[in-house]
C-alpha cells in the first residue's frame, strides 16, 4: 500500500521531532553540545565505545590481540550512552569530530594517535601489531577488499534495513521492500564468497571476518533487528556456519560484552580495564 505522497520543499528544513526512536540525538550539524573531558585509565590504548556492531568489532580486535600474546593491545574501554548524547562532549568531539562511536586514543607514541571510524581502527590495530592482516600484497588486498565492502554495505543494512523495520516511526512498505532486497543481495554476497572457504578472505581468519560478523553474523544468528524470519536468514547456510564458527572464539565472545548495557547481565560489561573484569571476584 502506497502512503500519501511527499512533496520535497524547495528548501529543507529540520523538524526536530522527525526521525523515530533516535529523533532526540539526530541533528543536521556537527560539534560539541557541551564541554566534558574524557576519562583516562592506566593503559596506553583507550576506547570510547558502545557494544553497537561498529564497537563491537573493535573490543574483538583487541581481545583477539591479546590472546595472540600481544600485551601491548591492553586496553581501557569506557562506555559512551549515545541515547544520552555522550558523543556530543567536548572531550569526544575532540576524538572523533564526526560524534560516532567508537573512537581510539594510543598514547604509546610519541604523541597521542587518535583513531576514528571502526575500519580506520581495525586497521590501525592490524598494522601497529603486526597481526589479523596478511603481508603478502595479493592476500592483504583481498583482506582490504572485504573491508572495504562492510564499511560500504552495512549502512544499507543498519541505516537502511534496519531504521526503517525496527526504529522508524512508522513501518513503509518501500524503504522496507528495499533495504530488505539489498540486505539479502548482500547476505548472497557473502554466501557465494564463503562457500569454498572457511573465512571471508581465505583460509585464515582477518581484520575482514571482524568487520563483518558483527553486523552479518549477528543477523544471521537472530541478534539484529529481530529479522532473522522476515529475511529467511536460514537460507545463507555457508554465512551461517562461519557466523557460529566465529562465535565459538573466545575473543568474540569476550569482546561482544564489553560496553554493553542491555540483555542478559551475564552477557554486560559496562567498562572494561583488565582481563580480570570479565570474571570479577
């Protein structure tokens, strides 16, 4: 069924209360909404995150460095509300200017590095440690390859598919209609890609599986949206089984609590700032 038809206005104007669930945090400018500085810990690595799937692929980088042995990967995670602006302080803004979670300081340099944007970061990790990427030009350009796609495709997934089935105002037949036909070309995708292959780029596991099973895995596992029956997710059986087998990782399953505040308590670390928090005493 078609809803009445919009006309656009010649101009464009902000209607604060337009936007559905997130409507009091969405703006049509940048910068700081009020001066905050971020808190500190003790590690030369500090994140500013939430357990989103952007945020989540970064605490897994850090996990899976960590027990690969690289020590220097330890790590100070604070949680960032963005239902309650968090990203908008001072402090934050100054870390990422675009107020998107996550964002990452290294003050091992010589002078701090701050890295924003969830691919930039994995990337940055990959190289400073010397791990999750290949350095054979070839293999590390299809690793790239893939990395490059999520960052490309999951906006249609999240921003697309997912705002207008699970958040937007209303439920509109063409925005879901399309976003729900991108999002399963994009599962086939995958599909096609993992069928004579355990993992995204090859044979062993990358910075590209990373970036991808939180959004794709989630959703096919039935941790996104709730979609996992509207999208016949069941039907992607070679993305289904890489999803669980990267679930099984303990890395992941450590690094996908951290800064999540929501579901099972079992499953929530708010703030991470050593391994011992993820089994307090």
């Amino acid at each position: 069924m078609m809803t009445t038809p919009y006309t656009p206005p010649t101009v464009w104007t902000w209607d604060s209360s337009n936007g559905g669930e997130f409507a009091h945090i969405n703006r049509p400018v940048a910068g700081a909404t009020h001066e905050k500085t971020l808190p500190v810990g003790k590690h030369p690595l500090q994140l500013y995150s939430l357990a989103t799937p952007n945020g989540v692929k970064v605490t897994i980088m850090l996990e899976e460095l960590l027990a690969l042995g690289h020590s220097g990967a330890e790590y100070d995670a604070w949680l960032i509300r963005i239902g309650e602006g968090d990203q908008f302080s001072s402090g934050f803004v100054d870390v990422n200017p675009n107020s998107k979670i996550p964002a990452l300081v290294d003050s091992s340099t010589d002078q701090p590095v701050r890295v924003f944007e969830s691919g930039s970061i994995l990337l940055y990790l990959a190289e400073k440690f010397g791990a999750l990427l290949p350095t054979d030009p070839a293999q590390k350009t299809e690793v790239m390859n893939w990395l490059f796609w999520q960052m490309g495709s999951a906006p249609y997934l999240g921003g697309g598919f997912g705002h207008f089935y699970a958040y937007a105002p209303e439920k509109l037949e063409y925005p879901i209609n399309r976003f729900s036909m991108e999002t399963k070309r994009q599962l086939d995708v995958l599909d096609r890609q993992l069928a004579d292959r355990p993992y995204i780029a090859g044979d062993d596991y990358s910075i590209a599986d990373i970036a991808i099973w939180p959004w794709y895995g989630a959703l096919v596992r039935g941790d996104l949206y709730n979609a996992a029956e509207f999208l016949s997710v069941s039907d992607y059986k070679n993305v289904q089984r890489w999803a669980n087998r990267i679930a099984e990782r303990p890395a992941v399953q450590r690094g996908r609590r951290v800064n999540r505040v929501w579901g099972d308590e079992s499953e929530q670390l708010a703030e991470r700032h050593g391994a011992d928090d993820f089994n307090p005493a």
